[in-house]
C-alpha cells in the first residue's frame, strides 16, 4: 500500500521551518509511507524526547520489506497487517509490551480483534491508521466520457468497454498489487485466497486488456494528475481522496457496491534496531490520544484510537469523524493471501503487468530537524 500527497523535501522543509533546538542525543531511523505523519509531530517529539528523527518513505510493501532486510539502519517501519505474519515468522520485526505502548488499549474493539487476526500476541504492532480503497472521480467529466450515468461499481476500473471510453477523460489504477488482484476477483465474484492458476491466468488476461486504456498504474502520480485535470476517474486511497476532494469541489469518492478493501497500518521495531527503547518511545507517542487526532486531522486518514475519535466528533468541522460503521451498506474485506504454491506466479503477472522495476525507497533525510 502506498500515500502520498506531499513530497519528502517539502515534509523535511516543513519539519526545519517549525522545529526548535535538540540537544545531542539518541537517534532512531524510520521509513514510512510517503506523507503519512505530521510533520509537526516529527518536531514535536524530538523536542520532547531530545531523540533525533531519521525519516525516509517508500512507496510500496516490497520495498518496507526491502528496507528491513537491507543493512541500512532502520528502527520503526509501517507495515499493512497484510504483511506482519511474513514479518513475525521471518524474525524481521520485535515484540514489545503492549502495556507501555500508551492508548494501545484504546483502539476501536474492531480494529484490535482485526489486528488480533495477524498478530495473535497483540505484541508486534501498534494499530496506526486504517482506510479503504475507492474510487476518485470528477463526475462530469466521467459521465461526459462514458456516456451514461456513473454506477458505483469496480467496472469503471475493470470493465474494459467501460474503461475504453473512459480513457478519453485519463482513468488509473493503483500501483498496488494485493489491492488490485483482490478487487478485480472480487469484481469477478471470486476471492484472491481461493484463485487458481487458471483464475490467475484470467485476471492476467484481463489486465493486460485493459492496460492500453490506463493512463497510469501508479499510487503518487495519479494525484497531482487527477488534481490538475489530466484525469478524471482514479483508484485511490481514502485519505488521499479526502484531500484533494477538501481543495477541488469537483471531486468527489465512491466506495462501489460489490465491496471494497479494507486496511490497517501499524507501527512496528524492526529487529536490527538499534536503539529499541527509543523506538518503543516514538511508537508510544504517535499512540497517545492527543498526538492521534492530530496526526489524523493532517492525514485525513481514520485514527484507530477510541478517545481521538470522540474527540473529532465533537468537532463539528471535523472530517474524520466516522468509524467501522460509514456506508453501512458497503461489503469491506481484507486482503487474503493466494496460496503458497501460487505466490510466485502471483508476484511473476503482476511484474509483468507493470513492466518496470520497484522504485527504491526515497533517501531524503529529514534526520536532526531540531537542530
């Protein structure tokens, strides 16, 4: 999974221009998705904690798991729970105790029984925020291109006369290959942890029928495209929808029918950490109710924790006041693994989909921003 709304120099520009002065100290490494924290929270903590902040982002979870398997420094990363049982079992991430992680024990029930499902010891992973997939469209413009009113369905995405016409106005999908492969089955009436390798075969077909049409797969680009007008349907990301639709009133997000994907990030210590108690106490801030709401206030994404989502209730100009419950009638699913003997084919047609190497992870520094 991947967001991205701002660039790394712009987050580091952000975090100098409000940070004050840090005494030398500790130091911890983080990577993170791109745009996925307050800066302002980065500068607060060193503050508080005078522990220096090495920030870094990649864009998908191959290259989190690169990262961790690299022998760059590296403290805390932000793995999707569809990702934690491959951390866990490969030793690649820490446990911790949950009780001196603060608010852990004040995420939303549902979250925690999720989280619970991946991480059964409720010792490897703090719950950090949680979206859905949906579609990003400017109305008039699709429904110019399609010709007919827009439907709440996958098949803007994966129908391919749909899609055809819809080229005319720039369509994209996500760069995202579990997200991808579990909407279009789902759009098939199948599940990605039943597929076979005939069904596998298929959707591949399908894929590569309708990528003439895409003006994009990708998870950054599409965002300032769909903002400058150069698209007008996009798969997105829930909180990334919710900016741009906050500054282009035209926008507006969709969940279809059939259902959608549902994710929980969370916050973990690798295990060639260097510095476990200081990491322990970054995850630990980013936990706390107040911290929370803020960061969820600058993300747009939904805070897991009970009393920060209380709190932007109240708040009646509030944009992230919602829960599990929103759209009551959309089907949310998790992402379910093809099996074993399947995931190398899995992992070939989607390579093959995308036809170019995985991106390295982004190397601005945002390290001593108190300095």
């Amino acid at each position: 999974m991947f967001k991205k709304k701002a660039s790394t120099t712009i987050l580091a520009a952000v975090i100098m221009a409000i940070a004050g002065t840090v005494s030398a100290g500790q130091e911890i490494h983080v990577a993170n998705w791109n745009d996925y924290i307050d800066p302002a929270l980065l500068a607060r903590f060193e503050k508080e904690s005078g522990i220096t902040v090495h920030h870094k982002t990649y864009e998908t979870g191959e290259e989190m798991v690169a990262l961790i398997k690299s022998s760059d420094p590296l403290d805390v990363v932000v793995p999707a729970t569809d990702t934690l049982q491959e951390l866990i079992s490969g030793s690649h991430i820490r446990p911790f105790d949950a009780s001196k992680i603060e608010g852990f024990y004040d995420s939303q029930p549902l979250i925690r029984s999720h989280l619970f499902r991946q991480d059964p010891t409720l010792s490897y992973a703090a719950p950090y925020f949680w979206g859905r997939v949906g579609v990003l469209l400017d109305r008039g413009k699709a429904e110019a291109a399609l010709g007919r009113p827009i439907e709440q369905t996958w098949g803007l995405m994966f129908d391919e006369a749909s899609v055809q016409k819809l080229s005319s106005c720039g369509v994209s999908i996500l760069e995202g290959r579990e997200e991808v492969y579990s909407l279009i089955m789902n759009y098939k009436g199948r599940s990605l942890d039943f597929a076979t390798k005939r069904s596998l075969e298929e959707v591949d077909q399908s894929l590569t029928s309708l990528k003439p049409h895409y003006a994009m797969v990708d998870s950054a680009a599409y965002i300032e495209a769909i903002s400058e007008g150069k698209l007008c349907i996009s798969m997105a990301w829930e909180g990334d929808a919710r900016a741009l639709i906050k500054d282009n009133p035209n926008l507006e997000y969709i969940l279809p029918d059939e259902g959608t994907m549902f994710f929980l990030d969370t916050m973990a210590i690798t295990s060639k950490s260097q510095n476990y108690e200081a990491a322990r106490e970054f995850i630990s801030f980013f936990m706390r109710n107040d911290v929370a709401q803020q960061n969820a206030e600058y993300t747009l994404y939904n805070t897991p924790s009970e009393t920060a989502l209380a709190a932007m209730k109240a708040n009646a100009g509030s944009t992230q006041a919602t829960t599990l419950y929103w759209d009551k009638g959309v089907h949310v699913f998790t992402y379910k693994a093809p099996r074993p003997e399947l995931e190398s084919k899995f992992r070939d047609t989607w390579s093959r989909f995308v036809e170019k190497p995985h991106k390295v992870a982004s190397t601005t520094d945002t390290a001593g921003v108190m300095n």
